[in-house]
C-alpha cells in the first residue's frame, strides 16, 4: 500500500521484456492491440449506448428500420428536460449529495480516529481491534438489511435520510480505516517522537502532524466513501419510501418505470446524469483511485 | 493588588484544569478508548448488533410493524420444502460459480495485455475501471435496456446488420436466458476490478526472473505456467475471496434488470430475502433466508482464501 500509494503507481515496465523480447509490431496488434480494443470497446459500449439513447427523440428510438440506431440523427433534450421538469430528479440528486457527503464524514472522523490508535497508539490487543474491523467489511448489506429495517423503524428512521447516514459507514468505516492504517503507516513515527520530546500532546500530534502528513491518504479514502455513498442501492431501497427523500439509483429504477410503459428516452438520461458525478470525480482523482485500489489489495 | 492576586489565583486554577485535562487526553487508555469509541460504536450498534438481532430474527414470525414470537425452526422447515427457495439456491451457487470463473478468465486476460508495454497506457486502465466505479443499478439500466425484447440493439446487429438470425433474442424471457444475461452482465461489472488488481499483481513480479527464463529457453505458456501464476497467487485469492463474497449476495444487478422474473426463475437468495421481507412484510422468513446464506459464504470464503493462500508458503515465503 506505502510505496504504491506514495510513488506514482507506474512500473518499470517500458524496459521490462524489452531487453530480449521477440514481440513484433504485426504480432503484437493481432495478439495484444485487438483484443484490447476489444475489451475497451465492451466495456464502453452501455455508456455510449445510455449517451446516445439520452439524446435520441422518440421517433428514432422505436424506429431502427430508417435511422441507424448507433447514432443519433438529430439530436434533443427533450428527455433532460422531461427528467428535470416532470420528475422528481432533482430533488434525489439533492438528497443523494447529502446523504454521501454525510456519511462520508461522518466515516472518515471514525475511521481515522480508529485508524489512527490501532496504528500508532500500540496499546495491547491493537491488531485483533484491526482484524475485527477488517472482518466488518466482510459482512454484506445482503445479510444486514432486514434485521436493519427492523431497527430503522423502531427507531423512528424510517423514511428519513438519517438511517441511511448512520448505516452507510458499516461498510465504510472498515473500508477506510484498512486503507488508513496502511497510510499511516507509511508516515515515519520519527516525527511523531520528535515532536512528544517537545511536549506536544497526542491529540496535538495527530491534529498538527501526522494529518497533514496523510492528506493523500484522507483523499483516496474520501472519494472511496463517496462513490461508495453515492452506489449503495439496497439499504436505500429498504429504508425510504416517499419520492422526495430517494437517492438516485433508487429513484430511477422504482419512479420512473410505471406500470408497462418504460421511459427509456428518460431512464437513460437519469441513469447517464446520476453517473457523472462520481465519473467527474473519477476523472480528478483517477491516479489515487487507482493507487489506493491496488494498494489496498497488495496490503 | 487584590485583583491581581484574584487574577493570578484564577489563571493558576484554569491552568490547572487545563493540564489535567490535557494529562487525561495523554492517559493512554482513556485516549485509546476515546479514539476507537466512534468507529467501535457504529459497527457494534449497526453491524454487530443487527447480525445477532437478525439470527434471532430467523426463528421467529416477526412480520414488518409488529413483533414477534419464537417459532423454533419453521421458517427453516417452510423453507426446505419451498421450490423456488431451492430455485434460488441453485441460482446463487450457479451465478456465483459462473460469474466468478467469466470475471477471472476476462480479468486475467485483460491485465496480462495492459501489463504489456503500450502507449496511453494510464489511460487506457483509467477507461477500464469506468464500469466498476458507476453506481451499478444505474449501469443494470442500461443492460435492462440492451436486453429489451423488442429494441435490443445486440439483436439488431445480429438479425439485421450481421443476418446471422432471424428473429429477435428472448433475453429475458424465459429462464435460462434469463439466468445467462444476468451473469453476463455481472461479469462485465466485475472484470475492472479484477483485472485492476491482478494489474497491481503482476507489476511486483521481477523482470528479472522472466528474463531468466527466456535465456533458458521457456515458451511464454511455461513462462506464465510457472512464473506468473505462483507469483500472482497471494493476490489473486484475496480478489477471488472479495469476488466470490460479493457475488454471491448480489442483489442490484437482479433487483435491476428482472426482479427475480420470469415467474421467480432468476432469484438469488438475497433478492429472495428481500422480496419475502420489505414488500412481502414478513421479516422472519426474509431473515431465514439471509441467515441461509452464511454458511455458504463462510464455506466460500475460507474454500477461496485458503484453498490459493496455501500457495504462498509453498514458494517459501513467510507465512505471516
């Protein structure tokens, strides 16, 4: 996790196998570019296919005999605008905001706390504290969420956006503190001492040194608990009932299709705008994501 | 004069508390426990707690909005002789074996060509991860709409661009077909990460060794036969472990694409549970069924983790 996270996580590989390898320019595209185009091209193909279903007009969406249906002809927002002005979206990117940025807070101040005494404090008994939390993430919402249902409605959170705050960071909570741990431990303990000779306190420690020190770390495990956040599907499914308090996943896949008739013009246009925020946040950060997700698994 | 020395006095006294309250935040038990108290607290009242309440849960007729009473094991017993509880079994364990064997081929393949020495390649695994990272009811949308009976556009290409049928695909029709679409879809969701991670695998091993080995004169099977694959296998069983966990309790993609229909031929035990429990109201039989799948998940998950991790003292490594 240390060096992958630290380093950027690119490998010695432009040398690598270069140095005695026969692999020839029209071998290589048959055995390594083609069925990389390939896999890209599969990959990609249902976000192309929701971008250009978004923008269709309903005349071409039904109509494959006189418009190719892999492009869009002339193109409309009609769908955006139906989504917006007719729907309850907006209102559910709202809560979904909320909710993810929340419970994302909420987990890192837990988690790095957690994180934080398991790795630096050295009290007795501190890794099997770990393991406990590593072996919470094992534990799937699949198993959770009826008994959890039990207890939101007992509670009187039934239907509101708390319950989903305060279940989330089950999962997030092991999640970031594993990758925490890992951070911390790559920050040298040197400074730490240095720093309780010159009579600072712990908690001034941690607050003054050794997270600042972390910040990368606190991103890649900020923008984990968001997507994360914004994914979750079945505690929110469970959990609320009325239009206006959904997240997105959940309104779309419950609001929008009545009845027979499916929307597909509107559910694609949800489906690609409930997307972008956690890809745009991809986009930023793609270089932390990549590192922590293999860090994490390499730890 | 007074007032200074009521000044002083109280500055002492304030000072006092304060370094006794810093002393107490540098008590190691008390700064220990006080650190570990939000994380500790919210995976005992939100984890541990509900798993307990939902084993108990499972042995009685609890419906949603009113309490319940011991039953012993007759949801158990009503469950052993439901068809479509068994249906749901079977098709847990058949989608989790399929799934995860497509996603490990896929995911293996799709790593050793990014391992290779190709330009944008950031980019290129950047692109990669796209599917893992979007919401994955939002992308089940867009399979549900790939999978339409009548606007399917993988029918059109086959029926009307390639002419290789003549009518449209049944996707999700019948059962079987059903069953297929959904793996195929679980499997396109589930190749980025595996291939991501193996990525990160493959890039540990030294150069080095296949150097060696191509001066010894191996073929690149015997190469990836006997460096790549003891070399990648501490990872892998990590992966597989995830993999098979996350599989086998997978809900969205089903919930999503066809709720378990036609005719409840496609359930999975976690869309079961759900539908007995949340709409159905009866918490106890949800509960049964979610409590039915631990021991599966206990048993795939020490198979997966210690079935490969086996290997790591094998090539004479610690065991740590």
């Amino acid at each position: 996790m240390t060096d992958a996270a630290l380093s950027t996580p690119e490998p010695p590989a432009p040398e690598r196998l270069g140095v005695i390898s026969w692999e020839s320019g029209p071998r290589k595209l048959v055995t390594v570019y083609l069925p990389l185009a390939c896999f890209v091209i599969v990959l990609l193909f249902p976000f192309y296919w929701m971008a250009i279903t978004t923008f269709k007009p309903n005349n071409e969406l039904y109509n494959y005999k006189d418009f190719n249906p892999l492009f869009v002809h002339s193109p409309t927002l009609a769908n955006v605008k139906k989504l917006f002005f007719e729907t309850d979206y907006p209102q559910w990117l709202w809560t979904t905001m909320l909710i993810a940025i929340a419970a994302t807070a909420l987990s890192i101040f837990a988690s790095v706390l957690a994180a934080y005494a398991i790795q630096r404090l050295r009290f007795r008994g501190a890794n099997w504290v770990g393991l406990a939390i590593y072996l919470a993430y094992l534990v799937p919402p699949s198993i959770l969420f009826i008994p959890l249902a039990a207890m939101v409605v007992k509670l009187g959170l039934f239907d509101s956006p708390l319950a989903l705050i305060l279940t989330y960071p089950t999962f997030l909570v092991p999640f970031c503190t594993w990758l925490l741990i890992g951070y911390f431990k790559s920050i040298p303990y040197e400074l730490e001492e240095c720093a309780l000779i010159d009579g600072a306190s712990r908690l001034q420690i941690l607050r003054k040194i050794t997270l600042p020190l972390a910040v990368p770390g606190l991103i890649s495990a900020g923008i984990f608990a968001f997507t994360l956040s914004w994914n979750e599907f079945i505690y929110a499914l469970t959990f609320i009932s009325s239009s206006e308090v959904k997240t997105v996943p959940v309104g779309i896949v419950t609001e929008l299709v009545e009845g027979d008739v499916y929307h597909w013009g509107a559910l694609m246009a949800g489906a690609l705008l409930g997307s972008l925020p956690v890809a745009v946040i991809y986009s930023f950060f793609v270089e932390y994501y990549v590192s922590s997700l293999t860090g994490a698994v390499k730890e | 004069m007074a007032d200074i020395a009521q000044k002083w006095g109280g500055t002492r006294e304030a000072s006092l508390a304060q370094t006794s309250l810093a002393r107490l935040f540098d008590w190691k038990p008390f700064l220990v426990f006080l650190c570990l108290l939000p994380a500790i607290g919210l995976l005992v009242v939100f984890l541990t707690y509900p798993l307990g309440l939902g084993l108990w849960l499972a042995f009685t007729d609890t419906k949603i909005g009113r309490g319940g009473a011991f039953i012993g094991l007759d949801n158990f017993v009503s469950l052993w002789h439901d068809p479509i509880f068994w249906t749901a079994v079977g098709n847990t364990i058949f989608y989790t074996a399929t799934a995860t064997v497509g996603k490990f081929a896929l995911g293996l393949w799709l790593a050793l060509l990014l391992n290779h020495n190709i330009p944008f390649k950031s980019l290129i695994r950047a692109i990669v991860l796209v599917p893992w990272i979007v919401p994955t009811v939002l992308s089940a949308v867009a399979f549900w709409w790939i999978y339409d009976p009548q606007f399917s556009i993988i029918s059109y290409i086959l029926k009307d661009v390639m002419h290789l049928r003549s009518t449209n695909i049944d996707f999700l029709g019948t059962p079987w077909a059903a069953r297929l679409s959904l793996i195929a879809a679980n499997i396109w969701r589930g190749i980025p990460f595996v291939a991501i991670s193996l990525l990160a695998g493959l890039q540990t091993i030294s150069p080095s060794l296949y150097e060696a080995a191509m001066l010894d004169g191996a073929t690149p099977w015997q190469r990836f036969r006997h460096i790549t694959a003891p070399m990648l296998m501490p990872v892998l069983s990590v992966v597989l472990t995830f993999s098979v966990l996350f599989t086998f309790t997978d809900f969205q993609l089903v919930y999503a694409i066809t709720r378990g229909g036609p005719i409840n031929s496609t359930h999975l035990m976690a869309t079961l549970a759900f539908q007995r429990g949340i709409p159905g109201g009866q918490l106890g039989e949800g509960a049964a069924i979610a409590v039915s799948m631990i021991p599966f998940l206990i048993a795939a998950t020490l198979f997966s983790y210690f079935g490969l991790a086996r290997r790591k003292w094998q090539q004479g490594e610690t065991n740590d």
